[in-house]
C-alpha cells in the first residue's frame, strides 16, 4: 500500500487542504508518478465548484501532471523506473470497448478521469494506467509541459482529427489558457492565423504568439470583413457570441469546432451550413497516440505555454489568481525538490 499526499477539496467550492490518502495496493496495471509540476486549468475549477455534476468530494484536483515513474504494477508496459512521464485528463480507460480497440480510448465510456473519483496530481504522487502515462520525449521544458497535457490537446486535435492542412487559414476565438497554445500551435502547424479577441490590449500578444491578424471579436463589422475567409475556426471561450456571424467567415466546408466549455446552447442556423456545406464539431481531449503526438512535434517546434509557477503549498493563492483572470496564460504548480 501507499499513502499520498495531496490538496483535497472536502466539499464543492471549499479551499483546498492538505490531506493523506491510501491509494491501497498498486493495481497490476497501474504506473505510481512522483509529481514534479502540475498545470492549473479552469476545468479544475469547475470541478472544485462542482458545476458539471459530476465532482465526488473529496477529492484531489489536477490533471497537466509532469512527474517520475516510482512504482510499475506487474502488467505495465513501455515505462521503466525513473522515467519522465505525463498524466493528463484521463487516468484510464477499459482497453477493450470497440473506442479503445479503434485507438478512440478517451471516447470511452468507461473511461476514468484524473480528478473527480480518482485523486490528481496537486499532490506528491498520483497513479494511473500504463497507457495513459505519456512518455515524455527528450528536450521538452518540464516545467510548462503539464498544460500541452490537456489544454494542449484540447486544441491540437482537429489539426490531426481533421488532417488541416499547413496552408489552411485558421481562426482562434479566445486568447486565454486554451487560445493562446492554439495560436501557437496553428503558427508552428504552417497555418495561417487569425486570433479573435474581446480584450484590445491582448492584440500585441496575440500577434508575439504566432497571430498574423488580429480581429475584435465583440465587433460585428471587422467580423463581417473576413467573412467566407477561414477553414478552421476554433473555439476557445466558454461565453456566448455571436455565432452566425462567426459561422460566416468560415470558407465553403469550413469547420467551427468548439472546445470551449459554452453551458449554453449553440444556435446554428442550417443555411450557414448547408448552402456551403460548413460543418460544427467539437472533441475532448485526445487518446495516448494524440497525446505523444502533441508531445513530440511542441517539443520540435519548441511550442510551450506561457506559464506562471506556483509552489504547491500556495495552490488556493494560485487557483485565486486564476478566477480573477489575472493568469497569463497557464498556471503550474512547482513541487518541492522539483
């Protein structure tokens, strides 16, 4: 057996506090991780505030975990001891449905997330199926790796979902913890990239991200200039817009894809899509493949968020900084002796 310890919320929208656990005998297939860094996202506040439903307390958050092999059930394949690894949003899922045997392992429906009924990695240590645990390849930053492990992701996988191509031209809604990786990523991709943003003085930002153009994103006539001119837009934000006039500067079989958690629903009028055969889509996180993908080519290309370090001791310092939307643009948790 082996006790963690880690940042517990006890009930919904409580501060965290420290507290051990017993994670009980290492499953067969199980993979125990020393916790280095772990990223902050705003999904770990929602389930902090459990405002999806599906939080079960207590629980310990964290999903972008960077950390070191420690212990390999007998049945655990690809990893040896010592090895840098990541964990992101998923922890594990069945391996045999008709999803995990076509590679679709994070459309599993028995798929278990990190946090949320399972402990995370705002902790000393945490645990996770072997497939899930992410090699990490060499020359990759450890210290702002843990975000591209789920908002990373998040944002790459229409690019390999969808086969965009280099010369495509891409719109970003959003220069926040998700659009500003994505910006990065389309740049680094060869796309051509358009950033849509509320917040003026994000433009330069924007632009030192990889953005070529930069449009308002509350302002229906610099939308309109651009209209039928883009073959991706993504979708980052989580508040309502103006979605016909976003659905319109997409390019005859131009794709919205939404990754953004928007609790509200989304119109589409059918015209906008069907007289240029348009199409809305959206994805989770990707499966293990997906994710050593995104791995390799940021570590390439050199891609990596901008973060702000946090020791783990100061985690509701950090979460705070988060919801008042000062974090630019993701925020990591630094374990001692990390």
């Amino acid at each position: 057996m082996s006790h963690m310890q880690g940042w517990a919320v006890q009930q919904a929208g409580q501060p965290l506090v420290l507290s051990s656990f017993d994670l009980g005998p290492l499953g067969a297939e199980e993979v125990e991780v020393a916790v280095d860094y772990c990223g902050i996202c705003h999904s770990d506040v929602s389930m902090i505030a459990n405002e999806w439903g599906m939080s079960r307390f207590p629980f310990v958050p964290g999903h972008e975990v960077i950390g070191r092999v420690t212990a390999l059930g007998p049945q655990a394949k690809g990893l040896t001891l010592g090895q840098r690894v990541g964990i992101g949003w998923n922890a594990e899922s069945c391996m045999h449905c008709r999803q995990c045997l076509s590679g679709h392992q994070n459309l599993c429906a028995a798929a278990v997330p990190t946090i949320g009924g399972h402990h995370g990695g705002f902790a000393d240590k945490l645990r996770a199926h072997w497939a899930w645990t992410i090699p990490l390849p060499d020359g990759i930053d450890l210290a702002s790796a843990g975000p591209l492990l789920c908002g990373g992701i998040t944002v790459l996988k229409p690019f390999l979902a969808y086969g965009i191509s280099p010369s495509a031209r891409v719109g970003v809604v959003g220069i926040g913890g998700l659009g500003h990786m994505a910006v990065k990523f389309a740049r680094a991709w060869g796309c051509d990239v358009t950033a849509f943003t509320s917040t003026p003085a994000k433009a330069d930002e924007a632009r030192s991200f990889g953005a070529q153009h930069v449009v308002a994103s509350r302002d229906a006539n610099a939308i309109s200039a651009i209209a039928g001119s883009l073959d991706l837009l993504l979708v980052t934000v989580n508040v309502p817009l103006d979605w016909n006039a976003l659905l319109n500067t997409l390019a005859p079989r131009g794709r919205m894809h939404v990754v953004g958690a928007v609790l509200e629903p989304i119109p589409v009028p059918a015209f906008s899509l069907i007289m240029t055969e348009r199409e809305v889509s959206g994805s989770p996180t990707g499966s293990p493949v997906d994710i050593a993908t995104l791995l390799a080519f940021a570590a390439r290309h050199d891609v990596r968020p901008q973060i702000e370090l946090f020791p783990m001791d100061q985690v509701n310092e950090a979460l705070r900084h988060l919801e008042d939307g000062k974090a630019r643009y993701r925020i990591v948790l630094e374990a001692k002796g990390a």
